[in-house]
C-alpha cells in the first residue's frame, strides 16, 4: 500500500512538472499595430494579442511573415493560427503552414480593425523566428508562388496583385499560368493582361510575347467555408493550349 502511494504521489509530482514546462513554454505578447512594419524575434510556440490603432491604421491589409531566423534550418515547419477575437484561442479562423523556413498570412482590414489573437507554432524545437506584419493596400503574390486560405465573411472577396519579372527566352514559347481552385462555387476575373481561360475551372493561360515585369489584377469571390488554393507558374518551352498539370491538379 506504501509503494502504491509512493508511486501515486511520484505521478503526481512529474505530471505536475510537465505542466509548468508546458505553461511556460509557452508566452504571450502585446503587440500594437500601428502604420509601420512591426518586426520582432521570438522562440519556440507563443501566442500574441494584436491591438490596432483604429484612429490612425488606414490599410487594407496586413501581410503576416514567419520567418526562420537560422537560414540552416529552412524545413522548419511553422504554423500561423488566426483566432479573431477569441482570446482563449480555441476557436481558429485561420491558419498558414509552411515548408520552406517562411510562412505567410494575408488579413483584410475587416479582420483586424478590432483587437485580434494569433498563435505561432513549430512542427520541430527549438525554432527561432522572426515575426514580420507589414501594412499594405492589396495582398501581393509573386510568380510561382502559392496561397492558401480559409473563405470568411470578412474575406470572401479578395484582390491579390500577381507581380513577376520572369527572364523569358526569344526561341521559346513562353506560357504563365494563373489559377484559382476551391471545392465550392466561385469566380475569378484576371485583368491587365490577355488570357485564355479554362472553359470550366478558374485557370488561365497568359503568353508572354515581350520580356517585361508584369501586374495583374486577379479578383476572387468565394463562398464562405471553402479553402482556396491561388497561385501562378511561369513555363517554357510550352504550348498555349490545356490540359495543364501541376500540385495535382488537371485542367483538360
């Protein structure tokens, strides 16, 4: 009986370690937002309540960057967690994943013009990252990159600006493809540039027939509760036509 409680009670005491390890592993942070790049480095899993500055924050956006600080250590794999105004932190609205050593989030002014709450994560530890929000006027996507997000009320339209300045070669057929893929209804316009565009999916093809860095407009309406995958490559050597393939995706 004796060893029983000796062992009950040595239960006790490592559980009740594991719990303050846990407590204080992780931290939480105050951060005000304000019309300037806020940059801060912080470590292992931590949890931050971000205050705007709603008289004076005038953009529409804020781009979020989780960047790893040892650029040894790109497969890092960090985790974004948006909680809007759920300052327990269990209900998430939005999350970004990386696996490349940089991870990126994209918010509309009408998810942060109250107090919000975020989480940063890391798949392995320690990690040691910097965090990064940047104001902007639209979100921005650069050629042969992709983006992914969960479909709100607050940001079920969106404008990202698709920005490139490829090196093309004059002897090839120089092709970008752009697309939009979710599981539910929603439609897309691409302006700034000629297309052709997918007879059933939200996937153009643009030919390149002169060497310039580019911008063009891609809007998306989605329904609300559905994921969005956008994004853009940039090939050669290739035909304007479909079927094209790519992160498995067909559009024929």
């Amino acid at each position: 009986m004796l060893l029983k409680l000796s062992i009950l009670k040595n239960i006790k005491y490592y559980l009740l370690i594991i719990l303050l390890f846990s407590l204080n592993k992780a931290d939480n942070f105050e951060i005000n937002l304000r019309n300037e790049t806020f940059s801060q480095t912080y470590q292992d899993e931590n949890y931050f309540k971000i205050i705007p500055e709603s008289e004076s924050y005038q953009f529409n956006y804020i781009k979020i960057i989780i960047e790893e600080e040892r650029k040894n250590l790109y497969y890092i794999n960090h985790v974004v967690s948006y909680y809007q105004q759920d300052s327990t932190f269990k209900d998430r609205k939005q999350l970004s994943q990386n696996v490349t050593g940089t991870t990126v989030m994209w918010l509309t002014k009408e998810q942060i013009k109250k107090e919000f709450y975020l989480s940063v994560e890391c798949a392995m530890e320690p990690c040691n990252y910097k965090l990064i929000i940047i104001p902007k006027d639209e979100p921005q996507l650069y050629l042969n990159e992709q983006y992914t997000y969960y479909v709100t009320e607050e940001n079920k339209d969106m404008k990202f600006k698709i920005i490139g300045n490829p090196e093309p070669k004059e002897d090839l057929n120089n092709i970008i493809s752009i697309w939009a893929k979710g599981d539910k209804d929603l439609s897309t316009k691409l302006e700034g540039v000629n297309y052709e565009k997918h007879s059933k999916y939200n996937a153009y093809l643009i030919k390149l027939d002169e060497i310039k860095e580019f911008e063009y407009e891609f809007t998306i309406n989605a329904k609300e509760g559905d994921l969005i995958n956008i994004g853009s490559l940039f090939y050669q050597n290739s035909t304007l036509t479909f079927p094209i393939k790519y992160n498995g995706m067909e559009f024929s």
